[in-house]
C-alpha cells in the first residue's frame, strides 16, 4: 500500500479520512516484524495528517477530527501489538504532538479539549503515553485553562490526593493518578513561567541529582537561563555518580551556550571531579591556546590509569605516534585500547606492531574459550599480511606453528586457525 502523503499529494479526491485511517488501523494481533511494517504505514499516516495541518490544504476542523480518530485507533492497535521496535509508539506520539496544534488552528471549544484531555489522562487503558499541557496553551486560552486547572483539582480529589502538595511526593504511595498530577504541575509551572513554581515541582525534595537536571532544563525552557545555570552546577556538586555528571554536563552546555567564559573554569573542575579521558578531551578542547597550563597537571592525574591517559593523547589529542609511545610506557593492558592503536599504528609503522599482536595473542591463548580462538586466529592473520615480503614473515609463521604444537589438544584452536588460512606443518 502506498503511503498516505504519496496518495494524498498524487491528487486522489478521497477525504482525508478516507487515506489517513486504513493506514493505521487492523484489527490483527500484530507479531514484532508485522508490528514494524504496519507501524511504518502508521508513520506515513501522521505523517500525511502533519503535511494536511502545515499545508493549510484541508478544513482544520477535518484534520483535527482525523487526528483525534487516527489517535484513538492508534491507541487500539498498540495494545494489540509487539511493539519492541518503537515504530507504531513512534506514530503514536507524532500523532499526539499535533494534535495540540490541530486543535488551535480548528478553534476547537475549550470545554470539550480539556474533556478530551483529561480522558486521554485518567480514563483509558493505555497509560505510557504523555500530553503536554503547555502545547495546548494557545488552544486554550487563559479561561480553558483555568478549566483545566480545575478539572486536575477534581481528579486530585476523587483519588484523595492533596491538590495543594504540588511536589507530589511519591512516599505518600505510588499511583499513576500521582504521576499524572505531578506531570501536569510540573508543566503548568512552565506554562505559567514561575521560576519558584518550577524549582518546586521539578526539585521535590532534592534527593536525586537528576531532579537538578530537570529543573535547570525547565528553567531554561522559560529562558531563566542564569537559575538555570545555579540548579545544574547544584545538581553536578551533588555527589560523583552518573545522574550529577549528567547535572555537569548540562551545565557545561548551558555556560558554553549563555556564559561561555566561565566555561574553562567549569570544565577543569570537571576534570579534577571525575578525571578520565572524556573530561581531559573536553577541557583540552575548551582551553585552546591556553592547554599548556593544563597539561602536564592533566597527565600526571591521567598516568594512573594508562587506559585514560592512552585514550586521551589518542582520541583527545589525536597523536597516534604519542599514544603509541605512552602505551608502552605504562605498561597498557587493556585488549579493546591496544587493538584500536594496532588498529591506527600499522599504516604508520606495519612491523613495529607485530610484537603487540604477538603479546596479545598469546594473552588470549591462556585459556581455553572458542571466542578467544576466533579472536586469536584473526589477529594472527593480520600478522601475516603485515609481514608478507618482509623479513619477518617467517617468523609469524614459524610462531604460528609453535602455538598449535603447543595447543595441539585444543581441536577447536586448530580448527579456527585452518579456517583462517594459517600455517600448519605438512
């Protein structure tokens, strides 16, 4: 079945119902690659329903009742659906970011959106899909929201949550009402851009370094860039796990982008924080001209963990020969790093990495593991082409034979290494 934009655009006279619709819906139980294929079809609907809407082409009115149609049966098909792809959630939620916007341009009663709105919320079976209330600002209207508002409060009342907690603190109990509740409180503390609001709703109660994050991101959605700036260098202070160097980052961005000469600063405590090779790249790259005041301070931190310090002069600084060098001078024992700088170092010296190969393929032999043969084997064939018209060939494959008379009980080794094409005595 063709697309619907390529139906549409061919110049068929059908409604736009009439193209939109039998792309997304089935009653079919679809399996994960059935599943993909007709969420594929789904995509070219929305799609279509998004080139309709910026378009002007059709009755705004026509594409919103067909959004809220496609919508409702899209929501039907995934539940029928292995959707492990992602592909028919894709189509879902582009249907669900126009439908906002759908809904403004068909001027679309206020009363009946925040119908629709809190159904789709509160009163349907499927429930990991999210609207935004802040889209639907323009389509509301201040009264239709005031609306809004109320009906929240309503639903906070029916679940017998306190409609004034506006952190939502999920120690009085889990439910998705709650989640739905804080959602909403979050975005409406957006949508009316309070900076107090928002550091509320988004920080809880401080907790987890990655509320920081949310709160610096949307405080600088309503473009309070310099509290923004505060709560994410907070959230990086928070503690040295995973959630504050993400709190880091966003900050480092949020200076690059607002502040960008304090980022030096910022990146050189992110170094002495967490000093590995990402953190000394990006200050390298930050510093410019003035990386020689960092240097020799970055390295010494770097030398006692070889891995980030070969990675650094390797990927940071992109110097192939110095990473070569370093690596054998702190005695590098990481297979992955050694096979990259194999990987880089052949086209500039081919026989100088014969010995690392060397190494590293006896390092594998130790043990008896198939995978290891596999790997073996490849690096030996490497080995050879390396050393194929020049002085050592011989003596790649004489150390060829030696390992399978010494592995000569290991018929999965000799199997590998036959079909890898390498040497065996006649």
């Amino acid at each position: 079945m063709p697309s619907a934009s390529a139906v549409w655009h061919a110049g068929d006279m059908a409604s736009l119902a009439d193209v939109v619709l039998p792309l997304i819906r089935t009653r079919a139980h679809l399996s994960y690659y059935a599943a993909m294929d007709h969420g594929f079809q789904m995509n070219d609907a929305a799609a279509a329903l998004h080139a309709a809407h910026e378009d002007r082409t059709h009755d705004p009115v026509e594409v919103y009742n067909v959004t809220q149609r496609a919508i409702a049966s899209a929501l039907r098909v995934v539940l029928r659906a292995d959707d492990s792809s992602g592909v028919i959630g894709d189509a879902c939620r582009m249907l669900l970011e126009l439908h906002p916007r759908a809904a403004a341009a068909a001027g679309i009663a206020p009363d009946k959106l925040v119908d629709w709105m809190i159904k789709f919320q509160f009163h349907q079976e499927i429930d990991f899909f999210t609207i935004d209330p802040v889209a639907y600002g323009p389509a509301l209207g201040s009264e239709g929201m005031d609306r809004y508002r109320a009906r929240l409060k309503e639903m906070a009342d029916e679940c017998g949550i306190d409609s004034s907690e506006t952190s939502f603190d999920f120690r009085h109990g889990y439910s998705h009402e709650r989640f739905l509740l804080q959602w909403n409180a979050q975005r409406l503390a957006v949508y009316d851009r309070d900076v107090e609001a928002i550091v509320r709703t988004h920080l809880r109660d401080g907790r987890a370094a990655a509320w920081f994050t949310e709160t610096a991101a949307a405080l600088e959605e309503i473009e309070a860039y310099d509290d923004a700036i505060i709560w994410a260098r907070r959230g990086a202070e928070f503690d040295r796990d995973f959630q504050a160097h993400r709190a880091a980052e966003h900050w480092c961005q949020l200076l690059a982008e607002h502040r960008p000469d304090e980022l030096l600063d910022a990146r050189q405590w992110m170094f002495d924080r967490w000093p590995n090779s990402e953190q000394a790249a990006a200050l390298h790259q930050v510093a410019g001209a003035r990386w020689p005041e960092f240097a020799e301070q970055v390295m010494q931190r770097l030398a006692s963990t070889p891995k980030e310090a070969v990675l650094f002069v390797y990927r940071g600084v992109g110097d192939i020969e110095r990473a070569w060098n370093l690596a054998h001078e702190l005695n590098l024992n990481d297979l992955r790093v050694w096979d990259m700088l194999v990987e880089d170092y052949q086209q500039v010296g081919p026989l100088a990495v014969l010995p690392v190969l060397r190494e590293i393929v006896s390092d594998l032999l130790v043990a008896a593991d198939a995978r290891n043969y596999q790997e073996a084997a490849r690096r030996l064939a490497r080995m050879r082409r390396l050393a194929r018209d020049t002085e050592q060939s011989t003596a790649v494959d004489d150390f060829i034979l030696e390992l399978r008379e010494e592995h000569r009980r290991r018929p999965r080794l000799q199997r590998e290494f036959d079909d890898a094409k390498l040497p065996r005595t006649p």
